[in-house]
C-alpha cells in the first residue's frame, strides 16, 4: 500500500542527523524549554521574516492563545471559512465568541474577500455582535488572499489571525505563510508540511506586547518567574523533544518544499484536460507547500466508489473535508448569527478528494495514481 505521506521514507532520507538529535536531547534531559526550543523559535522568526516565534503544544492551543491575548470573548463575532479543519473555528467558541462562517473561492478554496465583507457588513447591521477578527486559512498549503483580506479587515478595525497550520512553507509574492496578518499560527502534527513527531504548534507576530503575553499564557500565566502567576493562562509548551526533531527537519525544509513542489506538477501536467477532473489552482504570485493535492470530482462521478477503487489498488485518499463548519453539530446554536449560505464549500465538501502528496513521491507513483483514478472516475459514473 502506497502511504498517503510518506514518513518512513522522510525519516530514512535523515535518519543519521535524526538519531543523533533525539538521543543527545535525551543525553541532556533538557525535556521542558531547553535550547532546542529557544534555538528553533529564532529559526522560525527568522525564516518567516517575523519579530516573534513562540512556540507551544499544538497548533489549536496557538489559535487559542492568540484570540484569548487579544481579548476576544463573549459578543465578539469573528470571521472564519467554511471549508477548513475544526480547530480553526473551535478555538473562538473557546474564548466565547461566535464565528460567522465565510464561503469560499471557487479556484483557490480559500475564504472570499468579497464574502468576508458581505458577510462583516450585515454582523454590524444586526448589531448584536462586534466584528473582532478574521482568521483566514491557508487551506492545502495555498495562502489565503492576504492582500485582500487584510484591507477588509484593516477597513473595519478588525485584527487579522492566519491560521497556516497547513500553510507553513507556501508564498505570496515575497513574504511566506507565517508573516501575514497581526499574528499567525501554525501547527507540527506530523502530516503537516513541517511535521514533528507528535504535537507541537507556533505563533509568529511582530507584536512585542503580544508575544510577551503568550508567553506568559503558555506557562501559566507566569509573571516574572514561573512560581509568581499574575494571571490564568495555559500548560502550553512545545516539547525539546520536538523542538530538536523540527530543528532537523528544517535543514531538509526548502529542498522539500522543491520536491513537493515538482510532485504537484507532475499531478498538474498528467490531470490537464482529464473529463470530470479538476486539479487545484495556484494563482499568478502566490506558492503552496501542497500539505494536500485536492482535486474536485464531476457531478456524475461517485467519490466513494471512486475511493474503493484506488483502495483497491493500494491507493489511498481522503476526503478534505466531508462536512463545512456551518454543518457540523457542534455549531448549530450559532447558526443563528449565520449570513452566508456558503453553497460553495458546501458543494467542495461532496466533490472534493485528496490524492497521496509528499516531498518523497515519486514520478512513477504519481503516474500510477492519475491512471488508477481516471479509470475509476470512468467506471464510477
Ligand atoms: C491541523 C490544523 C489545525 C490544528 O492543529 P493541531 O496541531 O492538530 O492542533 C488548525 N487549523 C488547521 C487549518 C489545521 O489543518
């Protein structure tokens, strides 16, 4: 069986520099906050172009702590797409505000800046809510529109949260997934493009007060020394563990954001043109680090046959994702405040399959995949 993202093969590719990093971090003993930690939060800053990294448990808490430093809470609507992970809309019925689900872009999957003011416009017409925040999700690895997005939110007085929890290691213009908005997060869960081996996530600003607060909020609400809490916060630390293996994966980071990169081509160049079959687009200046290579499936195409084929042949996929925020049950007290039907995310959630994409695909998989698939897609109609 072909693996959906491949590890084993990440791991055997730097094993040596692995091994070492995991015994010597056990020789030290350093578990909680050591070096590795400190030494990987500057690399992070560094390669993103921020002033702050700050790293911490999971990529959720990173999203809950930025909304609770902000303040964020009770009578606060905050703007989130449709079409994404859960957490990404769980962290603000965390802090007690409500998220107002946005639809999103029919070519890119991500939220619409047209919608999100829509969408702001009639929050502030009902005025039950105060408009506080956007997240926008660089979903699949692509950067949402942060040119757009972060005028719309600037209009409004709103703060701007990019959740590139899938996004690390993609592009808009110059700047990389990491650097937008008033404050980003990101996630280490391992099928991430930056992956640990468990849990881990960060927060990048160029905020100084922000960042000394979330750091304060990672340990407790610490105060000057750990002991001497000056308010609630959370457990929230990113293991040394962790810390050291993200520090080895850095150093193949780039070349396999290029591998990865050349592995969506393949993908691209052998489903052009394919009936029923449409890849996803990566629009002029933008780069994505394809944490999934999702293809929308015709109308007439039946998706779990579809996936009961490829199983068949030892390929697996994934459905990305099945249901949209504003279907989920765990939100259905705040349809209420809902203004946009989001037909598109709802539509993407019936259509869409995510293929088998890492950096350590090769050619030949990928020519198997896209000929196993268009057989099924003509078979499965
Ligand atoms: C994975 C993911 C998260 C949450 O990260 P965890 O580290 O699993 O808590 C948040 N947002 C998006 C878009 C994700 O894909």
């Amino acid at each position: 069986m072909m693996q959906f993202r491949d590890l084993g093969r990440q791991y055997a590719a730097m094993k040596d520099a692995m091994d070492a990093a995991l015994l010597s971090t056990v020789a030290r003993a350093d578990f909680i906050s050591g070096d590795a930690v400190r030494q990987l939060e500057h690399r992070l800053a560094d390669y993103c172009g921020r002033r702050h990294c700050v790293s911490c448990a999971n990529g959720t808490d990173a999203l809950v702590l930025v909304l609770h430093a902000w303040g964020i809470g009770p009578g606060d609507a905050v703007f989130v797409p449709d079409y994404t992970f859960f957490a990404s809309a769980e962290c603000v019925g965390s802090v007690g505000a409500i998220p107002i689900f946005v639809d999103i872009d029919p070519d890119t999957f991500n939220m619409d800046p047209d919608k999100l003011t829509k969408a702001i416009d009639t929050v502030k017409k009902c005025g039950i809510l105060r408009p506080r925040a956007v997240i926008a999700v660089d979903l699949f690895g692509l950067p949402a529109d942060y040119v757009r997005l972060s005028h719309v939110a600037r209009e409004n007085g709103m703060l701007l949260l990019e959740d590139a929890a899938q996004g690390f290691g993609g592009k808009l213009g110059e700047n990389v997934a990491g650097s937008f908005g008033d404050a980003a997060t990101t996630s280490f869960f391992p099928a991430k493009p930056l992956g640990c081996y468990g849990d881990g996530g960060a927060i990048f600003t160029d905020d100084d007060e922000l960042a000394a607060l979330l750091r304060s909020l990672t340990v407790h609400g610490k105060g000057d020394d750990k002991y001497d809490n000056v308010r609630l916060g959370y457990n929230s630390r990113l293991d040394t563990i962790q810390a050291a293996v993200l520090l080895v994966k850095m150093d193949a980071f780039d070349k396999e954001l290029e591998a990865v990169n050349r592995a969506a081509a393949w993908y691209t160049q052998r489903l052009a043109g394919a009936q029923g079959i449409s890849g996803p687009a990566v629009p002029q200046g933008f780069g994505s680090s394809w944490a999934q290579y999702t293809v929308l499936l015709g109308d007439g195409i039946n998706r779990a046959a579809v996936q009961g084929e490829l199983k068949d042949k030892g390929i697996p996929t994934m459905v990305y994702y099945p249901k949209t925020m504003s279907q989920m049950g765990a939100f259905e007290d705040v349809l209420t405040y809902q203004t946009d039907d989001c037909n598109v995310a709802k539509s993407y959630a019936q259509h869409s399959l995510a293929l088998p994409i890492h950096p350590y695909l090769r050619e030949e998989e990928v020519d198997y995949v896209t000929h196993r698939l268009l057989a099924a897609c003509r078979a499965c109609r």
